[in-house]
C-alpha cells in the first residue's frame, strides 16, 4: 500500500502544472500576435518600450496596444473569457496567454511564449475571436500546453517531505 501511495505522489508532484494564465492556439492567424492592454501608468509606458524594442526585427509578430479607457468592454469580456479577477495593467495576451503586470520575469516569460507560437502549427488570437463574435472554447483548447511554469523545484521538496512522513508512518 505504501509503495502505491509513493508511485501516487511522484504522479502529483511531477504532473506540470499551468500557473500563470491560460495558453492556447487556433488557426485563425498566421502571425504571433501581441495583444497589450495599457492605460498611462509606468508599467504599461515600460512595457510598450520594451515591447516595441523586442519586437523591433521579428517580422512574424505583430503588436496590438489596446487603450483600456477607449475599450474597457473589450477588456472586460477578455479578463471574463480568461477568468482574471484582479484589474492589472498592463494585460498583455498572446493566443490566449496571458500575463498582468510588467517586470524582468514578465520580459522571459513573454519570449518563451513568442518563441513557443513561432515553432507552433496553429495559433489563436483571442482577441480577435471576440471582436468576431467567434466561439473562443476551441481557442481555449487546442495546444494548451505551449506554456508552463517552471516549478518543479518547489513541487520537488514537497514532494520529498510527504515522501518522508509516509515512510516514517
């Protein structure tokens, strides 16, 4: 019983895991599309000039700033779609991934995601599914798995604690 219960637990604590958003593709574009809700505080003005200089020389991206005071119902109904309950900005989505806030971390994990699109055969710009009134579930669906977090490290200790209490029960 107790070697069931390890097998269980190394299943658990090494299953990745979807922390920060929900990523996906459709084929209703050809390109990577950014998507960066903005409104004018300092975070969103230094994540459109970082974005702007990222995005400088990559001709199979594109970018989208969307100003919440001029489209707060399109923001809306992302934030619903996406289930995001804090009013962060900047949003920025890509596909249907999506990061609130601006920093250095935001900075790798918007590459990752860029970078994972560009190797992929299908993508989906959620955005524009709702601005076309398209179903957004299959957008939601189909490759979900471009982007995880990395914390397996911390999923690894815990792992190894509860390993320990069963052996010592």
């Amino acid at each position: 019983m107790k070697k069931y219960l390890i097998i269980l637990l190394f299943i658990i604590i090494f299953y990745p895991y979807k922390v920060d958003g929900v990523v996906t593709n459709a084929t209703d574009i050809s390109k990577v599309r950014v998507n960066f809700f903005y409104n004018d505080n300092e975070e969103s003005l230094k994540g459109k000039n970082w974005l702007n200089s990222y995005l400088e020389d990559k001709d199979d991206v594109t970018k989208e700033y969307i100003s919440i005071k001029d489209n707060k119902e399109l923001y809306n109904e992302v934030k619903n779609i996406l289930k995001i309950k804090k009013d962060n900005v900047p949003l920025i989505v890509i596909g249907s991934n999506y990061f609130l806030g601006f920093n250095e971390k935001t900075k790798d994990k918007i590459k990752t995601v860029i970078k994972e699109y560009q190797n992929s055969d299908k993508q989906c710009n959620l955005i524009s599914m709702i601005r076309n009134n398209k179903d957004t579930d299959e957008c939601l669906e189909i490759n979900s798995n471009i982007y995880k977090e990395d914390n397996h490290i911390i999923y690894f200790v815990i792992g190894i604690i509860l390993i320990i209490i069963f052996i010592i029960l």
